[in-house]
C-alpha cells in the first residue's frame, strides 16, 4: 500500500524531529488524532535551492513555518485558527485576545503544539509529489479527506 511508504507520525511538539532531511522535496500530512486534516507539498524548485546552496529548503522550511503557528502567508495556519482554534475559544481565552495579552497566532501554535502530528514521503520528482497530493486530498491513499483542505 501507498500509504506504508510515508513516514510514521511524529509530534509537533518534538519539532524539529532529528534527522529530518534538510534539503527535500516531498508531500506531507497533518494529523489530529485519527482526523487528516491538511495535505500538502513543499520543495517545488529543490533542483535550483541544490544549484544555489541551500541548507534548508523544501519539507523542513514548511513544515518548519507550520509549526510556528503564524497564520500570515501560512495556509495551514490560516485554515486551523480560522476553522479550529477560533471556534474552541473560551470566554476567559477571548477576553485575553481584547485585552492583548494572548494573540491568534500564540493560541495556533500551542494548538498545533500540543495536538497535531505530520507524517512526510521524500520523492525525487516534485510532480510525483503532486499526483500523490491530490490522490491524497481525494481520499485515495488514507481512505478519508482532509478536513481543512479537501475542496482545493
């Protein structure tokens, strides 16, 4: 099966994982528990970032930016504050957001923190990467959607 291919689960909270290829192209998934909930790539110009040098590129810088929890130019992010952490705000949590001491993006990041765990698959070929993407998002590959991306 396809889905034996990908790496197993590691926590966010451990992040960043030991080991984790520095320069990759891949495809990777974020989990809640049992629920998919994002499916995604990264590494789109790796050949160029490989002419150029770089150190970091790909799978590790996205899932590096994930794990930050600031939502600005992150769609992960946006899509779980907005449809995830918005909604299980409490009281006390949302009088703290007017007063300023707790913002948005600290909540998203304690969230994914504590709950979420991504899995990845390297590939050689970046389209590779998105066939298996959007094989993924169809719900092919782990017989289920993802929950926040699922109609891209």
């Amino acid at each position: 099966m396809l889905k034996n291919s990908f790496s197993k689960r590691f926590k966010f909270k451990n992040w960043p994982q030991k080991n984790f290829p520095a320069v990759a192209a891949g495809i990777y998934l974020i989990w809640d528990g049992q629920t998919l909930l994002y499916v995604s790539t990264a590494g789109k110009d790796l050949d160029k970032a490989l002419r150029s040098g770089k150190n970091k590129f790909g799978l590790i810088t996205r899932l590096n930016s994930h794990a930050s929890g600031r939502a600005s130019g992150d769609q992960f992010c946006s899509l779980l504050a907005n449809r995830i952490v918005i909604p299980s705000l409490t009281k006390a949590q949302i009088i703290k957001f007017k007063e300023g001491s707790i913002t948005l993006d600290q909540m998203t990041k304690k969230y994914i923190r504590s709950y979420l765990e991504y899995q990845y698959l390297v590939v050689d070929n970046f389209q590779d990467a998105i066939d298996l993407e959007m094989h993924s998002i169809r719900g092919a590959v782990f017989s289920t959607k993802p929950l926040l991306n699922s109609g891209i």
